[in-house]
C-alpha cells in the first residue's frame, strides 16, 4: 500500500486494482455521479481495467487517491490531483459513498490534497470544477479556500463553474 497522505481521520493512498470492487460500486449510485458526467462501470472488471491503465502517478507522481477511514479501514472514496496537459492545470476532485457525504471526509481530505500540493509537490496553482447544481461539492472547494473564477459549458447540457486557488507567495517581513 502506498500511503500519500495522512488527516487525523483518514488515509489518502494509490488505488490499486483491488479498489476495483468498490470503485464500480462507488459509480453505481444515480445521486454520486449525477453531477460528474461520468457514466457507471459496466462491470468490476471494468472498473479493474481503468485502474490497471491508471497512469497518472506514473507520469505526474500524483492523482487521484483513495480515500480510507483510519478507524474502520473502510474505502470511503476517492479525493485528489489530476493534472490536464491540454490545460496544463491541476484539478483537486473528490468523490465519496453517499452514506460517508456531509461527515467533513470530502472537505479533510481535499484540504490535505491542497497542503500536500503546495507544500510537497511545490505546484502553484489548482482549480476545481463542477456543475452549477452542485451546491455540495461547491461549498467544499469553497471551504477548502477556493475562489469562484468562471462559469463554463460542463457538458453541452449543464453549466459549471470553475474555482481557483493560488499558492501565496511568502512575505519576507
């Protein structure tokens, strides 16, 4: 097990291939991708091939990380970087089980992406998307200290917004 991250309640590591079941799983529920534009697995083995051809640890020694309660050793989702070459930017995401949403996970979790971003990987700058109807995930990259920047076309059907968070420069006084 990789262990990236550590929160006082949680466990950030790489997913593996045995995250495989309860990533399907996690994309199974209507209420946790509805707002992603994602569609559901088709099947575990699915679910196990995207995580065999996962490459962005590999090419950008970050990513997407699973998320791990310390006390129950349970999966609770996944939470992380992900960098766009086409964009050339970081995107902090996260995406949880339905019965682990408004406990604070989504919100520990990205805040200690975003320290560990900053602070170990020295990146200067992220941003977090997601669609205007998502009041949930808004108000954690608002938490976690982003700012609104734009709206833009999410899927030719929806509106998103982007929130933007830029490292501080330090004050030498």
């Amino acid at each position: 097990m990789s262990q990236i991250l550590e929160t006082e309640r949680l466990i950030l590591r790489e997913l593996n291939t045995d995250d495989a079941e309860n990533f399907y799983k996690l994309n199974l529920n209507p209420n946790v991708i509805k707002y992603t534009g994602n569609s559901a697995f088709k099947n575990i083995n699915e679910a196990q091939e995207f995580l065999i051809n996962y490459q962005d640890y590999k090419l950008n020694g970050f990513g997407r990380w699973a998320v791990i309660e310390k006390s129950t050793n349970e999966f609770l989702g996944w939470c992380g970087l992900k960098y766009d070459q086409n964009l050339d930017e970081t995107d902090i995401g996260f995406r949880f089980f339905e019965e682990y949403w408004n406990k604070g996970f989504a919100t520990e979790s990205a805040k200690a992406c975003l320290d560990y971003g900053f602070e170990t990987l020295n990146l200067k700058t992220f941003v977090g998307r997601a669609m205007k109807e998502n009041l949930a995930s808004i108000k954690v990259l608002e938490k976690i200290g982003l700012n609104f920047e734009r709206e833009f076309d999410f899927d030719k059907k929806n509106k998103g917004v982007i929130y933007k968070i830029e490292k501080q420069k330090s004050n030498p006084n």
